[in-house]
C-alpha cells in the first residue's frame, strides 16, 4: 500500500471521528483502517489518535498533518475523478431516430457529450425498422414515436416528450374530405402517408392499422 493510501484513509478519520465511519466510506473493514492508521504512525512516530468514547480524537499531530495534505489530497481526487468521467464518456454508442427529430433535438443536446469524446453513430429510419435493429442488438439506443412492441422481450421504453402533429390544409381541400371516413379512418381520407412516411409511422396509403390510432391525437416520441 502506498504512501497516498495511508494519508488517504488517515483523513477519512480525522474528518469522519472514528474508524468505523472511515471504514464504510472507504469500503473496507475497520481492521483494515486500523492496521493502515497504525502503519503510518510507526511511519511519523507519532500518536494521531486517541481513542475514546467520542470515537478518534485528533492529537496537535493529527491537526498539523491534515493542515498540510487536505487541500493536496482533494485537488489531487478532484484530478482523479475527472480523469474516470472523460474515460467514461469515451466510446461508441449507436443511436436510432427520425431524421427531423435527430437534427432539431438530439444533436444540438448531445454535443457536449462528443466535445467530451463520446462518438455517437446515427441511424436515420423508420421506428419499426429502428427498433427492429436495437433488439437484434444493432443499435444501442433509439428514440422513437412508438413502444416497443410486447413481443420483444429485454427493450425498456421511457417517455421523453410529448409532440403534437396539426394538419392544415386549404379551405378546399378541407371541403373536399369525406368527414364520415375522416372519423373512421383518418389516414385514408386524408391519404398523407406518401408525404409524411417518417412522422406517422407508416409506409404507404394502404398502412391504416398500426398508425391510424395516433391520427389526429398527439403523438408521444421516446
């Protein structure tokens, strides 16, 4: 064990009043801390310590060696603990979404994440397809407008935020919808699947089944 450990374990002490608390927070056993307190008193010659009822009461020793190291020994896990979060951040993670949400939304909130050398790998597509690939394990994250489906077991969806779609049309072509099969079925009357593929979720005119329940609804985009 090095010398740093020691000072390490001997500030825990002086700050937290007893072994056992600089044990938890160490993560080891009081015997461990005991042998290491003893270890650098043999190393100073000096008492730090006086047990007691009110657990480890600093000696002027104690007092002067912590003037000197506490501020060197947090600068010095300050430097550590950033060093772990970059290395953390480094990588690859595969990211799945729709194309307008990707450029308006993900990238402008994921740039400091690359700054800090995270690489993301972007997949432009549709939800289906999208969550398709990130249960066969293609993709490690995808942002989609649709729960995964039941059948596709170890996929956990979060809502992130609600989006509402509005259809405007001209007076018209608004008096030229059918209102009865606008009830019924609004994508076929409105017949937009060939222009919005991407928003409503569908790949043609003929898609009524799995898009037409979120028509004219908001549609919630994970």
């Amino acid at each position: 064990m090095s010398d740093l450990d020691l000072l390490a374990t001997f500030l825990e002490i002086y700050r937290r009043g007893s072994l056992t608390a600089a044990a938890a927070a160490l993560g080891v056993s009081q015997p461990a801390v005991s042998g290491q307190l003893a270890r650098l008193e043999s190393q100073l010659d000096s008492v730090l310590f006086e047990r007691s009822r009110r657990g480890a009461v600093p000696t002027p020793r104690a007092h002067e060696l912590a003037r000197h190291i506490a501020s060197p020994m947090d600068q010095l896990r300050g430097a550590l603990a950033q060093d772990a979060e970059r290395r953390s951040r480094q990588g690859t993670v595969r990211l799945g979404a729709a194309g307008e949400l990707t450029a308006s939304r993900l990238v402008p909130a994921l740039a400091p994440l690359v700054s800090g050398g995270l690489r993301l790998d972007f997949t432009l597509g549709l939800a289906d397809d999208l969550l398709s690939a990130l249960a066969e394990g293609e993709l490690d994250l995808v942002v989609s407008s649709i729960r995964p489906p039941a059948g596709r077991r170890g996929l956990v969806a979060m809502p992130f935020v609600d989006e509402e779609f509005v259809l405007v049309a001209t007076p018209t072509t608004a008096r030229s919808v059918d209102q009865g099969r606008l009830a019924e079925d609004p994508l076929a009357a409105l017949a937009i699947c060939r222009s919005w593929p991407t928003a409503l979720n569908c790949r043609s005119s003929a898609a009524t089944g799995e898009a037409s329940s979120a028509a004219g609804r908001p549609t919630r985009s994970r």
